[in-house]
C-alpha cells in the first residue's frame, strides 16, 4: 500500500506530504514500539492520547501518522474524522485480497482455537492471525490493518463485553467462516445476563452462511448453513473417548467414516471443544475435516493458557492468563482427572456483576464433588468458595497474595509427594505472579 492508496482508502486529507509513493506496510498504535518504517496511528483512549506521541514516534522512526486533529504540520500526515474508523478501513480494504477469513469467538475457548487453527492450516496456506489477545474495537482493527501481503487465510479472533460489540466487529470485515466456541457467564456484568451472552456471541452469525458452533448450542440460533461439534451423537464432528492420562489428553474426533486419535502434551479436557472447532474451519475450506489435525499432536498451547511446566517432584498447568465460571469448570474436571496428587491454586473471576458470589459459591461446590487434594484461594470474591469448602476441603484462604505465595512455599517445602498443581484466576488478579515466585523457589 502506498500513501496515496492510504489517503483514498481513509478518506483522510494530507498533511505537508513529502512522498506520495511512500509505502505503508505496518500500522502501530503504541509510541512505546514503534520500528523503523511504521506508520503511527494516534488513537485517544481512556488512559492515554495518542495525539501527543506523534513527534515522539516520528523522531523513533515511523515513516508518517493518521490523526483526527487539525493543527499538527509533520511530514507525511493524514487527517482523518476518526482514526478507529480509518483503521477499520484499512483493515476491510486488506481482507478483500485474502482467499478467505476467519472470525472466532466464545466465552472461553477463544485464543487456543485461533492458535490451533492458524497451527493446522499452515500445512496449507500463509495464514496470518491476531497476536496475541488484539480482538476488541482497537485490537481487531489494528491487527486487520497489517495484514500482510503475502497472506492466504486470514483467522481472527472477536471478543466482546457486551451486546452488540460482535455485530459491531463482524460489519468491519465480513468474515467467510464464523466459529463459536463456548457460551458461558464471562463479561456477565457487561451483557446482563446468560440470554444476553447467548444473544452477544450469536452476533458472529449475522449474514452468514458458514457457521461452526457446539451442537449444545445449535437450538439458540436460526441458522441455515451451519456445521456442528460436540460429544452428542446428533454433532456433525463428534469428541470421543476423551481421557486425560499422565502425560496428555487423549481422545478421538470424528466426521463421518472419518476418525483420528489425537494425544496432545497438556491437561485440558475441554481442548477438543477447540479441536472440533479446527475441524468445522477445515470443512468450509473443502479440506478434510480430520486428517489435518494430526499435526496437533506437537501443538503448544500459548503462555498462561494451559501450558504444562514440569519442576522437579510438581507438574504445573499453566492457565494464568484468564478465567471465568466456564473455563474454571473445565480446568476443575481435567485437574481432578489427572493420576496425581492435586492442588488447585485459584484466584477471583471477574466482570460477574451481582452474580459473583452465587458464581463463585458454584465453583466452590463442584470443587467439593472432585478428589483434589489441597485448594489455595486469592482475592476478595474467592472467600466465598472459601466459604463453601471450610470445614470439608483441605483450603487456605488470602485477600493478600504475598501471604498466600508464603503459605503455598511453605506447603511445598512440607509436602514433597509428586503433584499436579492447575494455576488460574482473571486477567486482573495476575496469577502469573504466583507462578513466577513457585518457579524461582
């Protein structure tokens, strides 16, 4: 893309243009990493104002910028009304020149189905993908805008907090295949209720004729074209045999008269929720649904999000980066399948509104139901799992994490049987912290 492409695609007016044939290749919204070559894009946010970084990321290297403000006279300025929406212009322009896209979302589920998706069709396409987590109204225009030229299959990841954020998302690009992941009580603060998450997620689905979603959640929308995964007999693609052993998780997925057995090197049950998911993509690609996934047998789940560490006598599931009532369901089951003794170190679910401590009392009562062994709890909202499982479970209870850090080091120094620990809590309780302080003890 050339500047003057630039100016036509935003419909920006120039500011003291030097090169009109400059190339633009790389947008970047952040000061702090601009490379030489970028082109800095000033967004004001709620903490910061892009506006005030021009110079700086000018003078760091970015070859020009796009402002929504009169007044500045660098070289090789766009002026634009809104520089989210010229961003999202750019990116709609870009996906025209890819074979086909891809737009995930669920309450859970998200980011592991975008990463084994780009993972498995890599044996056939250059596929660029969000890094990272890029997938609200700043991130997922951004992360469109730098497509790059070079790029087949585009596979994206959508998030939202509340109703309308998907429509919003899926009007900027027009994807060619939707994906569904889960639905569940996450950002329940923002949609209202669990009729509202239903209703928010299923915004994925507009005009669209190739949907993949769980079978479990078919009966939600009215769909035409759809291709369904789940453990039910009635699911298209269908999760079987699904165990978790010593050194994996093993299951079978199945399409038809198709069938593979898959053994991958982490702790999660519900993975093959995401591998199922893989294989819908695969289906409206005219690919075989199966046969591809093999290559997921040496997959490696992205930092914090369900990653196996091994240290001396513990074993350590990594899913730090995020939780909610749905993902800490299902990280609860694989722990408790795993052959081990077992310790769960869990921190407060957020965004849940006026259902948190009914949500968090819910947990605390399937935690009840399971054989693990030992329960850390951190946070203000975690006292009220603490509340259910006192008396019955083998618990301790911080709002302080130093302390809790304290008492988890002391109980490993005691305890040294072989175990299985599962790390996990919201984004904003930075449970990686704890992991950090277990690793350098």
């Amino acid at each position: 893309m050339l500047l003057k492409d630039l100016l036509r695609i935003t419909k920006g007016k120039a500011i003291n243009l030097k090169n009109p044939n400059l190339k633009v290749s790389n947008f970047s919204i952040d000061s702090r990493q601009i490379k030489e070559g970028d082109f800095f894009v000033a967004i004001k946010g709620n903490k910061f104002d892009g506006h005030k970084f021009i110079k700086d990321s000018l003078e760091k290297g970015a070859k020009g910028y796009i402002t929504e403000r009169d007044g500045v006279n660098f070289p090789n300025g766009v002026l634009v009304d809104n520089t989210v929406k010229a961003l999202s212009r750019v990116g709609r322009y870009k996906t025209k020149f890819l074979k086909s896209s891809v737009a995930i979302t669920g309450t859970a589920g998200k980011t592991t189905t975008k990463e084994m998706a780009k993972f498995v069709l890599s044996q056939f396409f250059n596929v660029y993908s969000t890094k990272g987590n890029l997938n609200n109204e700043i991130g997922l225009p951004l992360t469109l805008a730098n497509i790059k030229e070079d790029a087949d299959i585009g596979v994206f990841e959508l998030g939202a907090s509340k109703v309308g954020d998907i429509k919003e998302l899926v009007s900027i690009f027009n994807p060619d295949i939707r994906v569904l992941t889960s639905v569940g009580y996450g950002h329940i603060k923002g949609f209202g209720s669990i009729e509202g998450v239903i209703k928010g997620k299923g915004e994925i689905f507009i005009d669209s004729d190739k949907n993949v979603l769980p079978y479990s959640l078919k009966k939600y929308y009215s769909l035409d074209n759809y291709i369904t995964f789940g453990s039910e007999e009635e699911a298209d693609i269908k999760i079987k045999n699904v165990k978790i052993l010593k050194d994996g998780t093993f299951g079978h997925v199945e399409y038809g008269r198709e069938k593979i057995s898959l053994k991958l090197p982490v702790f999660n049950k519900a993975i093959f929720n995401n591998i199922s998911a893989v294989s819908g993509i695969l289906y409206y690609l005219d690919l075989n649904p199966v046969k591809p996934l093999q290559i997921l047998n040496s997959f490696n789940l992205p930092k914090g999000r369900g990653q196996v560490i091994r240290l001396k006598n513990i074993q350590i599931i990594d899913d730090s980066y995020n939780a909610n009532p749905l993902s800490v369901e299902n990280a609860i089951k694989t722990l408790d399948s795993v052959p081990s003794k077992k310790v769960l170190i869990l921190g407060d679910m957020l965004e849940l509104g006026k259902l948190s401590e009914y949500l968090h009392r819910q947990i605390g009562k399937l935690i009840l139901k399971t054989s693990i062994n030992k329960i850390f709890l951190y946070g203000k909202e975690s006292f009220y799992i603490y509340d259910e499982l006192k008396n019955k479970k083998d618990v301790i209870y911080s709002s302080d994490k130093d302390k809790l850090i304290q008492k988890i080091l002391d109980f490993l120094v005691r305890d040294k049987d072989f175990k299985t620990i599962l790390i996990k809590g919201s984004r904003g309780m930075k449970m990686e912290e704890i992991l950090d302080r277990i690793k350098a003890f």
